[in-house]
C-alpha cells in the first residue's frame, strides 16, 4: 500500500471554511497545505448561547441530530472559553 504524501490529503476535496472572518484566511492556508481546495464562505460568528435564549433548543436540535448529515467535522483552533 503506498502512503499518502502529508500534502495530498486532501487533494480532491472540496472544503467549505465557515469560521469568522478574521480566522478565516488562515484556516484556508491550512486546508490548502494539505491539497485541498478551500472555499472561504465565513458565515459564523463565535458566541455563547444560554438555555434561555430563544435558538437554543433549535442549536441543540441540529447538533443532536448528526445522523442526518452525510459528514461532519468539528474544530477548536484556541482553547475553549466558555464551559458548555
């Protein structure tokens, strides 16, 4: 079996980066060194959500039901600071 060079890892894939704007550059940079094809599209912003505010129980509801979507892919680049 031949192993894949750390630089084609993603070769081929596409790669949808949603992070903030101001870490979307380097998240892009990232996906690319690995051959991947990145699409910056920051639609997220990073905040806390109560239990009290209105979206919660649809945030929790998305994030629950995993199952429904093909792939998923969660990362942190800092530490977390809110406990969850």
């Amino acid at each position: 079996m031949e192993l894949m060079r750390q630089q084609d890892l993603l070769k081929g894939q596409r790669i949808l980066v949603t992070r903030p704007q101001h870490q979307n550059r380097a998240c892009c940079e990232w996906v690319e060194s690995f051959g991947g094809q990145a699409i910056a599209f920051p639609l997220i912003e990073i905040a806390s959500v109560k239990q009290t505010d209105p979206a919660y129980s649809q945030i929790k509801h998305c994030l629950l039901d995993l199952d429904l979507y093909q792939k998923s892919h969660f990362c942190e680049p800092k530490r977390r600071t809110h406990r969850y």
